[in-house]
C-alpha cells in the first residue's frame, strides 16, 4: 500500500510507529500522524495500482492500493480544544489512580467523593471530543473515534459496580480499562504547529 499526502508519498519516518495493516487502521494511523503534525484530513481516494510484485510481507489487500488522502491545516479551535485535552488527560489518569489507591485503603467516603469528580471529568473529555469531531472537515476521520468509543464503554462497567457495591471490581475496570485508554491513542493528542510533509 502506497500513502500520498497533498501529493507527496508519505516515508517509513512519517509511519512510525508503523500502521495497521487493514485499510481502516491505515487510514486511522495516517489520521493520527497527520494530526500531530497540525494537519487534518479533508478528503481520501483509493486506487489500485499496479506496483509489481509483492513484497512477501505484504497481504494481498494492501498490495497495488494507493490512498491519495487531501489534508490541510488544523482550525485554530480545534487546536485549543486539543491542547487542553492533553493538559487535562494526565491529571484525570493521576485522579484515576489516586482513587483506586484509597480504595484499596478503604477510604471509602473519599474515593466516592473523588468518584463524582473523575466522573464529571470524563463527561467533559466525552463533549470536548465531540466538539473537536465537529470542527473537522470531514468527521469520518477523526483520528480518536475509536478510542473515545472505548473510554464511553468503560463507564457503564464502572457505574454497575459501583451499584452493585463491588470496589474490587470497579478498581479493577479502572486500572484494567479506563486508565490504559487514557493513556494509549489520548497521548498523542497534542497537535504541534502545522507542518510540511517531507
């Protein structure tokens, strides 16, 4: 599979770490490397050309496409809203953990307390992204729908252990789930000034 951006074949340097090989985890990496660079897609096109033999590491589905992707410059609101997520997102990680911790020391009444916060925050971080979404040129290629879809199925699990009054698990779920979403794809998030594709 061959990557163009605005024109210009994409390096191995620009794909590192390197892609998913099916198209949809292509275009979710190339998404995401673009908007870290302060750029954001507008438009895609997919052509099967033929590049010759495959390479014996390449699947017969990605050999001979080519994705002609059209990307421009990150609107400047769209730029706050990210840079504030990655302000935000450490300390609510830290938050998560602070929790678990007085769970594990029975402070019950104070992890409750924190509870509400971290609930609150991961409402404000659900919003922000859908504003963020919404500000994009083409909102099929929002580089984080997948981790956000992962973050808002994580607290249902949270809401029926607290209600069912299992801290263990509800720990659990925060450490196993909430918090390495938080930490994976959202580490990412904080655009640099819009930069050319070399």
């Amino acid at each position: 599979m061959k990557i163009f951006v605005n024109g210009t074949e994409v390096t191995e340097e620009f794909l590192s770490p390197p892609l998913p090989g099916t198209m949809a985890g292509a275009v979710e990496g190339v998404s995401l490397h673009l908007w870290q660079r302060g750029l954001v897609i507008e438009s895609i096109q997919v052509d099967r050309r033929d590049y010759g033999e495959a390479r014996a590491d390449e699947d017969d589905a990605g050999n001979g496409l080519c994705l002609e992707i059209r990307a421009g410059r990150m609107p400047g609101a769209l730029v706050d809203i990210a840079r504030a997520l990655a302000e935000l997102l450490p300390t609510v990680v830290i938050a998560a953990h602070e929790i678990c911790q007085l769970l594990e020391e029975k402070q019950v009444e104070r992890a409750m307390a924190g509870l509400v916060d971290l609930a609150d925050a991961l409402e404000s971080i659900r919003r922000a992204f859908v504003v963020a979404s919404e500000l994009l040129p083409n909102r099929e290629y929002f580089p984080f729908s997948r981790a956000v879809s992962e973050m808002e199925g994580v607290y249902p699990l949270m809401v029926r252990a607290l209600d069912g009054g299992d801290l263990t698990a509800l720990c659990h779920i925060m450490r196993d789930s909430l918090i390495p979403v938080l930490q994976g794809s959202f580490t990412r998030i904080r655009p640099e000034p819009a930069q050319e594709l070399h």
